[in-house]
C-alpha cells in the first residue's frame, strides 16, 4: 500500500518538484537543503492523500498540481531570494542595487493566472456545457403507464413482499441486541444494508469501531454482523461471529476505503462518497462493496455508462477491482444509493439542458426533483429499497420543484444490481409520500407516533401508500394504508395493528371501485350463498360471517343502504372479490325476507 500512495502523492504533485530543480540549477551550493526541504513537502503531499482520497479524475489531477506548484514557487522562491539576493538584483545609475522584481512578479502571475484559468474553466464545464450530454448517459428508460412499474403488488394471486419494516424500528431491535455483544461499549450500529440471503430478504448491520482511536488500536477487530429478516414483525436480530480486520472505521491500511482507493491508481476510477457497506455471500461471508465510476470528460461528473466495483474481504483483506456487469451473481448492491442520487438528479434536472433548469429566463421544461427526507437512502434520503422479482429496487417519487405542489409526477426505480433505471409518469392526482406521511400522522394524532418510510404498493390493481407508524423509540406500533389517489378521505384510509387486517379493512373501503380496478388486478368474482353466522357493523362496513364458508365476508353501505340490515340468521346471496381469506362485496347483499316482494 505505501507503493500505492507513493505513485498516488506523484501523480497529484510531480509539478510541485519543477521549483526545486529550477533552484538547485541557479544555486548549486544549497542543493541538499533543497532536496530536504521538497521532501517535507512531499511526505506533507503523501500524508494529505492518504488521509483525505482525493478523486484521481483530470480535472481534479491538473488543478492539485497547479496549486502544489503554485505554493512549492512560492517557498522555494522566497528561499532562493533570501540565499541568492544578488541574482535578483539590478545595478542603479547611482552604482547601488536594488531588487528588481519583475523576476519574481512575472513567473508567480503566470502561476497564478494559470490557476484562475483551471478553477473559471471548472466551474463552467461542471456547470454547463456537458450536463445535457452526461444527462444522456443516465439511459433512464420512460413510460407512461404506471402498470409497468416494478411495484410490489398484492391481489388474489400474487403477493410481493416489499421492505416493510422501517430501517428505525429495525435500528431500535438491533440497539436493543447490541447489550448481548461482548465488550458492546467499544462498538456502535451505522449501517444498515437490504439484500438476499438464501432468498429471503435481510438487513445486514455490521459493528463499527464507536470512534475511538485508542479502542481500534487495542481491539482491531470487530467481531461480526447482526442478520435480520428484513419482511416479518415478530423476526429477532441474529448475530453472526466474524473476525473482521478491514472495515470503513477501521484505521491506516485496514480502512476499506483506503485499501479500494489505493487498488485503483492509474485507472482513473472516482470512489462514491460515503462509507462502504457491508454483503454477504450466501455462506454469510462478509464483503465491503463500495461503487466505482469514471468521470465524463474533464468534468468531476460521474458517466453513468462505465461504473465499476470495489470488493474487500472484511476478514483478509483481499481487494477487488471489477467491472460491474462481472459482479459476483449472489451480489444484490452494485449501483449504492449514493450514485444513484447523482443520476436521478442528473435525469429530473439536466436532461434538457442546464440553462432550462438553473438559467435565468430558463423555461424549467420537464424538471422534477425527488421528494426528499421520506426514505432510508440516498444523499437526501429519497429512495426506499423495496424488492421485486428477487430484484432489490430503489424507489423514490418525483415532483415539482415548486414545493406548494403536493402530487406526484411520476416515479422512479433504480435496480441496485445493475444500475438500469425506469421512470413511469403518474398520469393520475396521486399524493407525495411525504403527504402521506402527513396524513397518517394527523389520523393517529392522539397517539403521537410518527410515520416512518411510506412505501407504494399496487393492490388489487390500486397504487396504495403503506405507512409504518412507530412511537418515540422506534418500536412499530400500527400500519395506515392510503389510496394513493384518496386525498386521505375517511374512505379511502385504513388503520391496524399488522399488515393483514389493515389491508381486510382498506379493501373493504375501497371496495366500491374494485370493477374498476385496473388491468394488473386479478382478483377472481365469484357468487356466494349461505346462512349468516355473525354480523357486525364498523362504520360503513358489514362484516360477516356464513355457516358454509371459512371467509370473511366485507361489505358496505356507500355501495347499498340496504347492506347495513344483515344480521344473524340472514339467508343471503351476493357476489364478491376473492382475495385470499377475504371477499369484498363490490355491490348490494340480497337478503331473503327482506327483498321479497
């Protein structure tokens, strides 16, 4: 690694050693403290790269060597002016000397201007001329039919198991564990990571070192990751025992940003900001994954078409460097949610042109911006992990950059194996998540839980926002369901205490528009005969039981007044929406006696 560093520090300031040789060269008899003196500076060069990383791209390449040179001129030239003032000097009529400082004024303004030039032709290039081109490399692909979205559904048929447990209610479980950890102080819990292991959804949380400096150097190890079913109420973090040495809050060469950076000089390759996070194959070895980027042109912009991979072995060490279409099969997080916020930022805002989003007179043309502060990842914590197909996807919900906008335009999915990203606008008034999130605070206002990560299902064919609310100390207390095209009207929300009562009774609610649900719906219409066993009435429901029959049998009075007359002992005949163990009555219930003529 410190040969790694060496050609690393070179390549950021190999200009810095043109003052030092243009010194030796005029003033020979100082050479050795010249030659010192640059490698102060250079062991100063070394230390700043090793601690800082900073990206290896041109632009950032030319502009370190600039101001190494710049300040290298400046030392080196007050120091050969101190030793040498003769040579500085110019013979006045009056037979005296003076300094002449054209010597020094003209190479430091060259410098000096060179510098301006880097830094003015930066700022417009990033600004500019490029981001409709590197817009382009995003390839997001668009549709208008929100149908197609990998979204997770639930219908008759089908059932896609989406992240419902809220990243806070699962960092209180795993705090909660932590006590049973060995020497627990010395350790805290900052990352958490959604992906499969033996085919069913998980958080990982590996342990970090708690900041310490002096703990790392007495433990130097932490000794494994918590494993959590990432899908079930009632699951317990499990901790798994790894020795692990290389780790993001490890120090020196055990620090895994580190050990990637150091394993791409001369690649050009730009680390994502962030902390690498932690995978596991499917023997439960660990792996940090950090993604990798080439930048486009000389700007600091990341092309989103040439993306690779850093791997480190938590436990050895090993690195490597791959292309991200070559990742290891059992790998669910190639593409992390960091430069995922890069590239939907690039696509909302810069598609058709910068000066149409940011200019003055710019005619703002279909900009959008994600809908911030409502999920678990991302620079703005805008994305959602949901899974899809055995697929890890990123969600988040766009909007207008106007913020007294409270309707979505359109949604976006980042696939995190792969990177491909689809955009489906939203033809329909549908609430923001962060409405959502709104609303069902202000329906359980007298309980004074918080809503937490709103995530979007489609049931029975209708885009539905799923709230998870949870109480001061992140323990999950309740669901709400809203339709996401409701507006939060008593009709169209529901509230309960796990996932399949909440959606028997939102189902019941909004069972009123089942006929007209859309084509992804594929609940079955069947007709149904029996004796009543139990009645009961909940609001504008009609919930009963039939001698014959295990299902529970929902109905409302919004679709026939005459509903709410069922009672014990009713023979009775309808037809309803099959789902699972629930029918929903989509019309009037004929009750014998009651109708007869």
């Amino acid at each position: 690694m410190f040969y790694d560093f060496l050609i690393l520090t070179l390549k950021f300031g190999i200009l810095s050693f043109l003052p030092m040789i243009l010194a030796i060269v005029f003033d020979k008899k100082h050479t050795v403290f010249y030659v010192g003196l640059q490698l102060v500076i250079f062991l100063i060069q070394y230390l700043y790269v090793f601690i800082f990383l900073p990206g290896t791209y041109l632009y950032n390449v030319i502009f370190y060597n600039l101001i190494n040179l710049l300040l290298c001129t400046i030392i080196f030239g007050i120091l050969f002016l101190i030793f040498s003032p003769s040579k500085f000097s110019v013979r006045s009529a009056h037979g005296g000397s003076s300094l002449n400082l054209k010597y020094i004024a003209k190479p430091g303004f060259g410098i000096i201007l060179a510098l301006v030039i880097v830094v003015a032709l930066g700022i417009i290039v990033n600004m500019g001329p490029f981001a409709k081109a590197i817009s382009k490399t995003t390839n997001v692909q668009q549709s208008q039919q929100v149908k197609d979205a990998p979204m997770p559904v639930i219908s008759s048929s089908k059932k896609e198991v989406p992240v419902v447990n809220s990243n806070k209610t699962v960092s209180s479980q795993l705090q909660n564990s932590l006590s049973n950890v060995k020497n627990s102080n010395v350790y805290s819990l900052n990352h958490l990571r959604v992906q499969f292991y033996h085919g069913k959804l998980v958080y990982i949380a590996p342990l970090d070192f708690e900041g310490d400096f002096f703990r790392y150097v007495h433990y130097k190890k932490v000794p494994g990751y918590f494993i959590v079913d990432a899908t079930s109420k009632n699951s317990h973090p499990k901790f798994v025992k790894k020795d692990m040495a290389y780790t993001p809050s490890a120090y020196f060469g055990h620090d895994v940003n580190r050990r990637i950076y150091s394993a791409i000089k001369g690649s050009n390759l730009v680390l994502t900001g962030g902390d690498a996070q932690l995978e596991i194959d499917e023997k439960g070895k660990p792996y940090y994954v950090k993604t990798l980027y080439k930048t486009y042109g000389i700007t600091r912009s990341p092309n989103y078409k040439k993306t690779w991979l850093g791997m480190v072995d938590a436990e050895t060490g090993k690195t490597r460097i791959i292309e991200q279409k070559n990742a290891p099969k059992w790998l669910d997080v190639t593409f992390d949610p960091g430069i995922a916020s890069s590239k939907v930022e690039s696509f909302s805002s810069d598609r058709n042109g910068w000066w149409n989003a940011h200019g003055i007179g710019g005619s703002r043309t279909g900009v959008m911006e994600a809908v911030d502060d409502v999920g678990t990842e991302g620079i703005n914590k805008e994305f959602t992990p949901i899974s899809y197909k055995g697929q890890v996807y990123y969600f988040a919900s766009m909007t207008s950059k106007n913020k007294k906008q409270t309707s979505v335009l359109g949604y976006i999915y980042v696939n995190a194996r792969n990177g491909k990203t689809y955009f489906y606008r939203e033809k329909e008034d549908a609430m923001t998540p962060n409405r959502a999130k709104s609303l069902a605070e202000n329906r359980m206002k007298q309980t004074q839980w918080k809503a937490s990560m709103p995530l979007l299902y489609r049931i029975d064919g209708k885009p539905t926002w799923i709230v998870s609310m949870i109480d001061s100390n992140g323990a999950f207390m309740s669901y709400v369901y809203l339709l996401a095209n409701g507006n939060g009207t008593q009709s169209s929300v529901s509230v309960g205490n796990d996932a399949k009562t909440t959606l028997t009774k939102y189902r019941a609610l909004v069972s009123n528009g089942l006929t007209t649900a859309s084509s992804s719906d594929t609940s079955v219409e069947k007709v149904f005969s029996g004796t009543v066993k139990r009645a009961v009435i909940d609001g504008d429901n009609i919930i009963f039981l039939l001698n014959n029959s295990d299902k529970v049998f929902y109905a409302s009075s919004k679709n026939d007044p005459k509903n709410v007359f069922v009672r014990d002992g009713d023979n009775v005949k309808f037809s309803g929406s099959v789902s699972e163990n629930t029918v929903n009555i989509s019309s009037s219930v004929a009750i014998s006696g009651l109708d007869d003529k």
